[in-house]
C-alpha cells in the first residue's frame, strides 16, 4: 500500500549529504587507490605478479572470508550504544593484519582475509548504526555485507553493472528475499537458496577487490610494512562506500527511494 502524504522537498544539507554520497560511491574505484599507492597500473600487477593458480582461487576464498566475518562481527556491536563511527580504530586493526599478512606473503592470504574482512563488517556496521540504522534489523545486516559489492568504478567491472544503484537494482530481489529469511531463521541458519545466492553474487564482486589488493601485495619487497598499507586502503576504501551507502540509505528513509535515486542520478559526473 503506497502513501499518499506528499514527499518532503530535500533540504539544502540533505542535497550535500547526497553529494557527498555520489562523490563516494562513483568513484574512484579500489584499483586507482592501489595504484597510486603502489606506483604502478593495476592492470599490469594483475597479469604479471599474480600467480593464475591463486587467481582461480580467489573466488573461494573470498566467499569463505564473507562466511566467517558474517557470522562474527556484527554480534559483537548489536549489544553497544550508538554512536559516532570509529574508522580510525578499524584502520589501525587492520593494518595489523595486513603487517601480518605481508610478512607471510601470499599463502598468509588464508588466515588474514577472513580476519581483515570481520574487521571492515564491523566498521561498516559502526558506520551504518552512526547514519541510523538499527543492527538488529536483517535488512541492516545484508546492507553491511553489499558493502562489499560495491567497489566504485572501475575499467573491470562490467559497465552495465557497475555504477551504484545498477549495483543495488540487480541485488535487490536477493537481498529482500534473504533478509526474510534471516528475520524467520537467522543469520546462523544454513542452505537457505536466497542467501546462498547473494552471498555468491556479493563474493564474485567482493573477489575483484581482493584480486586488486594480493596483486599489488605481491610485488617484491613489499613486505609487512607495505601489507599495512595496502590493508589501511583497503579499509578506507570500503569505509567510504559504507559512508555513501548508508547516507543513501538514510535520506532514503527521510524522503523515499524513487526521489533519491532521482536526485543522485542528476548529479553531474564530477560532483
């Protein structure tokens, strides 16, 4: 049953928020962080530092990574009071785990990535519950892990489906299906067809960003140092989508999705 109560006109704040937003979720993309990080076209470490075995890995491990973290780290913030987000103290977790991870070099990609990725859940969480969002909610749960789907622009992604809210339209039947689920049998449940799907279809995104950051990883006397590094983008990364993301979400609240998406999708390219 649709409102018939008019629809607030969006005020001068709320149109800044959302250009905040736009200029967050649009662009750029993980791969032209790492590249000005590392010094060198992503492309080029793809094909020339990432070994074609591990590349036909990547996938699964990705997909094992969103498992674990799904499962623990947003347990750990539904009890807390709301609050201002934290992205500072996130960050400095996972340089850790980068640190870590750099100095046991590529096969470390097993036990840092599930460990990295609970990380980046939970301040993706803490951003979503500092934009209003209640984590008890199901649907604020699988809001946290499309994050994670949504890389930003890149020369990679299949065009019709990299912008944000293509991104968001094709998920949407699977992230509301699965959140009934959840709300009927939680998160812990398995073999559930829906979230199953999603969870494959958000890995399949999610294994692009990974790919970026183990190529870039991989390059030779990067070592510990540079694994901090590399991690602190990665999470300031999918930081920033978090922030866009859910300061859609929450004007979405204030003035409904059709007008939102309208006013994001007039934006000029360069806002």
């Amino acid at each position: 049953m649709t409102s018939n109560l008019p629809v607030p006109a969006m005020d001068a704040a709320d149109h800044r928020d959302l250009a905040q937003a736009h200029a967050l979720l649009e662009h750029p993309g993980l791969a032209a962080k790492i590249a000005n990080t590392v010094g060198a076209p992503i492309e080029d470490l793809l094909s020339k530092r990432l070994p074609k075995a591990l590349s036909s890995r990547i996938d699964a491990i990705s997909h094992r990574a969103l498992r674990i973290a799904l499962r623990s780290a947003l347990l750990t913030l539904r009890t807390q009071k709301p609050g201002t987000a934290r992205p500072r103290l996130h960050g400095v977790a996972v340089a850790a785990t980068g640190a870590a991870g750099g100095f046991f070099g590529l096969p470390g990609l097993l036990v840092e990535l599930p460990l990295t990725t609970t990380l980046m859940l939970r301040s993706i969480a803490d951003i979503a519950r500092a934009e209003g969002e209640r984590l008890d909610d199901p649907a604020t749960t699988l809001a946290c892990l499309e994050v994670l789907a949504h890389g930003g622009r890149s020369a990679r992604d299949d065009g019709s489906e990299s912008g944000y809210f293509a991104v968001r339209t094709a998920m949407a039947q699977q992230l509301s299906t699965a959140a009934q689920y959840i709300a009927a049998h939680g998160i812990g449940s398995k073999g559930a067809p829906a979230l199953v799907s999603l969870m494959s279809r958000i890995a399949a995104k999610f294994s692009i960003t990974v790919s970026e950051k183990l190529a870039a990883q991989a390059v030779p006397l990067v070592g510990a140092a540079s694994g901090a590094l590399l991690n602190t983008v990665f999470m300031a990364h999918f930081q920033a989508m978090a922030r866009g993301h859910f300061i859609v979400r929450r004007l979405e609240r204030r003035y409904g999705e059709a007008a939102v998406r309208q006013a994001y999708e007039a934006l000029p390219a360069s806002a």
